[in-house]
C-alpha cells in the first residue's frame, strides 16, 4: 500500500544517483565561486604622492615640536628650578606622581611649618650647571630645625650651628685634606658651586617631625636625578655613605662611575669606618684620573 512505503521506497536507484549529482556540484561550487556578471566600472583618478618635505620644513617642524615641549615643560617646572636641570629632567614633570607630589607639599604648606621654605628647596639645581656635575654626595631627609635646611644636604645656613654629622664631616677632612680647618658655619654652597651636587633623596620635611615626607614621590624624582646623571656624565664620583645611600646609589653604572662607600658620618657610627675613610682626597685623585679639576675642599 502507498501509506505503507517505507524511507527507503524514495531513495529509488535514479533518485540516489540525481541525490549524488547535486550533492558533486555544490561541493564543486564550494570549490571554486560561481564568477559574478562583470560590470564596467570607471576607475577613480589616483591622486599624485605627497611630495617629500624639504630639509627646511623638517627642520621648522622638529623646532615647533621641542619650542612646544620646552613651553610645556616651563608650566610643568616647580618655581626657582635651575634651567640646565629643567632640561635634562623635564619628563619627570608632566609624571602622575610628580603631580601629586607638587599637590601633597603644597597642603602641607597650608598646615604645617615644612623645610626648607619653598625657595630653597631646589637649591641644588641653581648652584651649577647640570653637566658640570663631578662629584654626588647623598643624604636622606632635610634638617627639620628652624632655619637649617636650604636645598643642600649636609648643609645649615649661617650662622647656625653645623649638626653633629656635618662635625664629624669637618673632623675627617681636617685629617685628609693637608691645611683645611674646620670653618666657623656649616654652609656648603661653596662646594656646590664646584660640581659637588649635595642631594637628599627627600627634598622636604614638616617641622620636628623627621621622615615625615618619606614614601611621597621625593624617592622616584631623585632617583631620576642619580640615573640621569649615571646615564650622561663620564667619571662621577659618588660618595654614599650609610646603608640609605648605598641603596639609593645601587643603580649607579660603575663602569663608567666611580663609588666610595662607607657608614654615615652621624655620631653614632661614624667610629665605625667614617673616620679615617679619605673620602674628600680619594675624591680629589679619581677625579684627576678622569680628567677633571679637583675639589678645593677649603673653599667654603
């Protein structure tokens, strides 16, 4: 009966073979895609090259670019910052964290008594150029004493009395170095103004409260300073005493630099190896060897 054919009744020998046909033909087409019916198509005119700049439009354009970074980076510097170190540091600027830095000092200001006073925090970017930079002593924080600190490690302004580490400074080179006598003031701009960069690695503090500015952008910022120096001077000599300072100088390229460490030249461990370390002289003979004046170590 017809109701009753089964599946298989449909698929008679002539259906399987037309089934089979199709089945060769669409994989055929898969192959290869059926050709579309061509169509005339103007081409569109091409235009000719851009015609290559000239060495003068190169040249006006590579100075708009720095004229405009320059402009940015003069809105970006911190007040009273020495121009040839606005130039070599001038990306740290427009950093996050420097920003933030610039915004956390600030509030203080507003709150609390900070040193040194903001004229003087950068200091050490106004006595010499950036690249007559011979020699780098590091410290940590500024003195946090009414009228001490002023952008120099190590240093007072007159006529306050020099902390005990400075003393004990004195005391060394008054051993090292032939005819040096210990001055009546701590001030050590005249060292500075020699290539001597006296650098913290925390460039402000709240009053009496030491390290109060530790872990608030400083450390980043005066890193880029010890690497920019590292990376573009030739025989540096750096002067890292303490654990603080050997860390902070261990990126230094000592190949190209030289480095003396010792402990710090506090009373507390200064007994320990500062005394008797001939810094100051040892300083004096690697700058010599690379063909550098010397520090007069007495000019102060």
């Amino acid at each position: 009966m017809i109701g009753q054919k089964t599946i298989n009744s449909f698929f008679s020998p002539v259906s399987k073979k037309r089934i089979s046909k199709d089945i060769n033909e669409a994989e055929e087409d898969a192959k290869e895609p059926k050709k579309l019916k061509s169509v005339a198509v103007e081409p569109e005119p091409s235009s000719p090259p851009p015609a290559p700049l000239s060495s003068d439009q190169l040249e006006r354009i590579a100075r708009n670019k720095k004229a405009a970074l320059e402009k940015l980076a003069s809105a970006q510097t911190p007040p009273d910052f020495g121009e040839s170190w606005r130039e070599g540091l001038s990306e740290e600027f427009g950093k996050p964290y420097f920003k933030r830095l610039m915004q956390f000092v600030c509030e203080e200001r507003k709150r609390y008594t900070v040193y040194p006073p903001a004229e003087h925090v950068f200091t050490w970017t106004q006595t010499c150029d950036i690249r007559d930079v011979k020699v780098v002593i590091l410290g940590q924080d500024p003195y946090h004493g009414p009228n001490q600190a002023h952008g120099l490690c190590f240093s007072v302004k007159r006529p306050v009395r020099p902390p005990p580490s400075l003393e004990n400074m004195y005391k060394e080179l008054v051993s090292d170095i032939e005819g040096f006598q210990r001055p009546g003031h701590g001030d050590l701009t005249g060292w500075s103004k020699q290539g001597v960069l006296l650098l913290n690695a925390v460039l402000t503090v709240r009053a009496h409260q030491a390290n109060s500015h530790k872990d608030r952008g400083w450390e980043t910022f005066t890193d880029a300073v010890v690497q920019w120096l590292s990376n573009n001077l030739e025989g540096l000599v750096f002067m890292l005493w303490g654990s603080y300072a050997q860390k902070k100088g261990a990126a230094i390229n000592r190949k190209r630099h030289h480095v003396l460490q010792t402990v710090h030249p506090s009373p507390l461990s200064s007994h320990r190896g500062f005394f008797g370390c001939k810094h100051f002289s040892k300083a004096n003979e690697l700058l010599k060897k690379s063909g550098k004046s010397p520090v007069n170590w007495k000019e102060l």
